[in-house]
C-alpha cells in the first residue's frame, strides 16, 4: 500500500507506478481468461486465408500486396482488441472503479494504452512468421519490425482513445471502426508504404518520408490523447 | 422564439443577390477557356465551395478547442453549425470536381491528393454525426463531440501530407491539378475572387442560421423535457 506521504513526494514515480499497475491490471486478466488474445489471434489468420482466396495471391502479386494485406489484418485485429479491452471495464464497472482511484486520469488511458499495445504486438508477432510460412515469403527484416510498432504505437494511441468514447455511446462496438478509419489514414498509408519500402528493398530516402509521417502522428496523438482523455471520462 | 433579426434578413437578400451575380459572372463575364471550353466555368463555384468548407472546417477546429475550455454548450451549437455547412460544401465541391473532372482528365473520380482528403474528411464528418447520433445527454454528446472534431482537424492535415507524398514518389499520371497549371486572365481572377467573397456571405448567413437552428431545437427538447416531467409529478399525485 501506498503511504499518502509518499504519494506528495515522489509524484513522477507515483505516476509510472499507476500506468504500471493498470497495464499489469490488464495483462494478468488476459493472462487468465485469454478470451481477447485468442479471438485476435484467430480472427487475423481467418483474414489472411480470405486475402488468399479474394485477391488469389500468386507468387508476382505477393510481392507488391503483402504489406498491404498485413495491415489490413492488423487493423482490424486492433479494433478487435480495443472494442474489447475498454467493453470490460465498462460491463462490469470496472471503469467507475478505475476512475475513483486517486491517481491522475491519463495514468489510465497510458495503462490501457499500453496493455492494448501488448496485446496487439504479440498478435503481430505470430500473425508475421505464420504469414511468412503460410506465403512463403521472408519477413524477417529490422526495418519492417520496427514500421510495425511504430505503426502499431499511433494506432493504438488514437484507439484507446476513441474505444473510450465509443464504449459509452449506444452504439457501442459498432462505431470504434467507424470512428478510427478516417483518423488512422495516416499511420495506414505510412505503414503500408514504409513496410513495402523494406520488403521490396528499396533505397532508404524513399522510406524516410514515411516514417518521418508515422513518427510525428505517433507524438502529436500520444500528446493530444494525453491532453484529452479527461474529458472522456469525466462524470 | 424570437424572430430573424433585421441583420440577418437582409443578409439574407444579400446572399442571393451575390451568388445569382457570381453565377452570372461565371457564365457570361468570365471569357471562355481555351483547351477546355465551357465546362472550365464550373471552376469558379468549385473553387468558393471549397473555400467555404475548408472555413467550416477550421471554424470546427477552433471552436472545438474553446468547448472543451469553456464547457458552455453555446459553442457545441456552433461547432455542429460549422460541421454540418463544410459536411454540405465539401460535398458540393466534389461533385462539382466530378463535372469537371469528366471531360479534363477523363475520369469521375482520381485518386489526387486534395480529391482524396476531402473524401476522407467526409468520413470524419459522418462518424462525427453518428458518433452525436449515439448519444443522449447532451453534456456528453458535446464533449465527444468536440474531441472528436479535434482530432479530426489535426489527422486530417496529416492525410492530406500523407497522400501527396504518395502521388510524388510514384509517377503522377495525371497532371498535378489542373488550376495551379491554368493560366488565368483578369477577368478570370475577378470572377473566382467575386465568387469567393459571395459564398464567404453565404457562409456566414447559412451560419448564422443554422445556429438559430441549434438553439430552437435545444429549447424544444428543454421544453419536452419540462413537459413530460411535470406530467409524470402530475399523474402521481
């Protein structure tokens, strides 16, 4: 337990400590039911197969398509994840709870944000060799790794966000999607090229630009949800 | 309810008055293009539609910002008003884009940077309605509201930077917009500029009105609101 004294003197070290505890929070509860990983998982494997019926992915195709099929799937098996994460806490009041905990509110949005990163990287990580087996093509590259969490960092920061809203809205589940498409055309257009940039090898002045793009966008809304999230969730 | 006021009676007058003579401009004063003849003519409403949707858009941004500073509701009427006007002229300028966009470049639709934003800002636009749609209190409708026309007005400017950097590193097939290679004469300018000043006029009566709006249909749902309350105590006594 925490001693109020300590609470007034290390305030920065209280901070990380509430992230940390709303993230652990969230990590251990999947831990247990895995009901949130699992659908991801299985969902994106599901979108995969589609993309090699609906597009008829041969040899000379997956090389121009692959990047943008595995965005595709990240995509929707983020709004998955988020849909879920932030429903959990609402059905059960655990939201009301969280938010009766004496800490500053966006130490919830960056927990969640961060457990919802968690979730959504260790999805990255066996959709990208199952992809690669399955296509037979190498993923295995630094640079395409590191598009995928920078893309998956700015995703994730605007969808924390607006799974908070769209959770309290009666249409609920329905209207995440529709909410963060339009916004997230950025960091999709980016990732897409910049993870093709890599793939197809070429030289680094052409994919700069892009992550330059995903860089900024991944700031500018880490900040703005950061500055935001009060509002929220203010009862 | 109180009725218009004197300003915006005659700003209403004016209104019409100056888009029947920007219209006329644009089809007798302005001289006729060279290579692209007369459907060229449509550019100059295409360019002061734009115009008043992008005001629109900004005007959304900001206001957004001043709700969720000041949480006076006063300003959720008017960032709606402000959502609602560009949702309609972006509207208009794609369309009217379309009509030129036929015969010049030969397709309805490109994929052109400025043609695409606005598209997508479209899409911001209705997920912001649908997004108001979903929800009934009006405190909250208004927060979320303007959190989410925040967020809009700094992604969008991120597409739009996104697309073009698209369109550059590959091969533009298709020349990189038609009005910034598209020698224009005075009489051209005057009339785009006319026609620019004449739909800012109508920006701010359609404003103006469309705020009126907000504010009666708050009082009508006060007023139901009162009314179905003092029914209720009324039946239970």
């Amino acid at each position: 337990m925490l001693k109020p004294l300590e609470i007034t003197k290390k305030p920065a070290r209280n901070y990380s400590r509430a992230v940390m505890a709303i993230t652990w929070k969230d990590l251990a509860a999947e831990l247990r039911s895995r009901e949130l990983l699992s659908s991801m998982l299985v969902f994106s494997l599901l979108v995969i197969m589609i993309f090699y019926f609906a597009l008829e992915l041969d040899v000379k195709a997956r090389n121009g398509i692959t990047a943008g099929a595995l965005w595709v799937t990240f995509a929707f098996a983020g709004t998955l994840g988020l849909n879920r994460s932030m429903a959990v806490e609402k059905d059960r009041g655990c939201l009301d709870g969280l938010l009766l905990a004496p800490v500053d509110r966006s130490a919830i949005y960056f927990g969640k944000a961060i457990s919802n990163l968690v979730f959504m990287l260790i999805v990255e990580a066996i959709v990208l060799p199952v992809y690669s087996v399955m296509y037979n093509i190498n993923l295995f590259n630094p640079g395409l790794l590191m598009v995928t969490l920078l893309g998956s960092v700015g995703y994730i920061a605007v969808g924390t966000l607006l799974a908070a809203i769209s959770v309290q809205t009666r249409t609920r589940d329905v209207l995440l999607p529709i909410l963060l498409f339009p916004l997230a055309i950025p960091v999709l257009v980016a990732a897409v090229k910049a993870s093709s940039g890599f793939l197809l090898g070429l030289d680094m002045s052409e994919i700069t630009p892009w992550l330059n793009i995903l860089i900024v966008y991944d700031i500018v809304f880490t900040a703005v949800a950061f500055m935001v999230f009060d509002y929220v969730v203010e009862e | 309810m109180s009725p218009q006021s004197r300003v915006l009676k005659v700003l209403n007058v004016i209104s019409a008055v100056l888009v029947l003579a920007a219209f006329l401009m644009a089809m007798f004063y302005a001289p006729l293009e060279k290579v692209m003849g007369e459907v060229q003519r449509v550019f100059y409403f295409h360019v002061a539609t734009a115009w008043v949707g992008m005001l629109g858009f900004i005007a959304a941004a900001v206001v957004s910002i001043i709700y969720l500073r000041t949480q006076d509701l006063k300003w959720d009427i008017i960032g709606l008003a402000a959502v609602e006007i560009s949702l309609i002229f972006f509207g208009i300028t794609i369309v009217l884009g379309s009509i030129w966009a036929r015969p010049a470049w030969g397709t309805w639709w490109t994929w052109e940077p400025r043609l695409t934003t606005a598209a997508i800002l479209e899409m911001v636009y209705l997920a912001y309605l649908l997004l108001r749609q979903g929800i009934d209190d009006p405190e909250r409708r208004a927060r979320f509201g303007a959190v989410y026309t925040l967020l809009g007005g700094l992604s969008v400017p991120l597409t739009f930077v996104s697309i073009r950097l698209f369109r550059t590193i590959h091969p533009v097939i298709i020349g990189n917009g038609g009005s910034e290679t598209m020698a224009m004469t005075g009489s051209m300018v005057a009339t785009m500029l006319f026609s620019i000043a004449a739909f800012s006029v109508v920006f701010v009566t359609l404003f103006w009105h469309r705020i009126r709006l907000g504010q009666f249909s708050n009082k009508v749902e006060y007023l139901k609101m009162k009314a179905s309350l003092t029914e209720f105590t009324g039946t239970t006594h």
